[in-house]
C-alpha cells in the first residue's frame, strides 16, 4: 500500500463531470484506489464517493492505492489529478 498527497486546484472545485472523469480514469486500474479528504475516505472508482467529498477551489487529498499495479497507478492518479485541475 502506498500513500501520496495532492492538492486539488480548481476554480470552482471538482463539478460532476470532473467528478466523473477522475472516476472513470480510476478504473482502468486492479488495484484498489481511495481517496481521502479530512476523515472521510471514499473508493476513487464511485462517481458518487468523489462527490460525496465536496472538493472545493483548493483542497488537500490523500490518494491510496493498494495491490497489482500500485505504483503505477500512484503516479498518474496524481499526475491526473494536477493536469486535470490546473
């Protein structure tokens, strides 16, 4: 399992398309990814878990994954996530 932060920066935070996109990115991974945001840890592969974390203008994120492929997944999850909200 690895473990990585990432500040989200957009102007009006993550809308359900975004919302939608980062989700559908996430599942062309094996391993399970999460995300957390304060106390609340949601599967990054459910639309409706990446809303339910309201992610505003800037917000601090905590990606996990875990299992076949990891590492990979760690890198452009990240990546995505700072090209998709720059």
């Amino acid at each position: 399992m690895i473990r990585k932060a990432v500040t989200v920066h957009t102007e009006h935070g993550l809308d359900p398309h975004l919302a939608g996109a980062l989700a559908e990115y996430a599942l062309k991974y094996p391993c399970m990814i999460h995300l957390i945001r304060g106390d609340k840890e949601v599967s990054a592969k459910s639309l409706l878990g990446v809303l339910s974390l309201e992610i505003r203008h800037v917000t601090e994120l905590e990606i996990i994954c875990d299992g076949a492929g990891e590492t990979e997944a760690m890198d452009d999850m990240s990546e995505y996530i700072n090209h998709m909200t720059s």
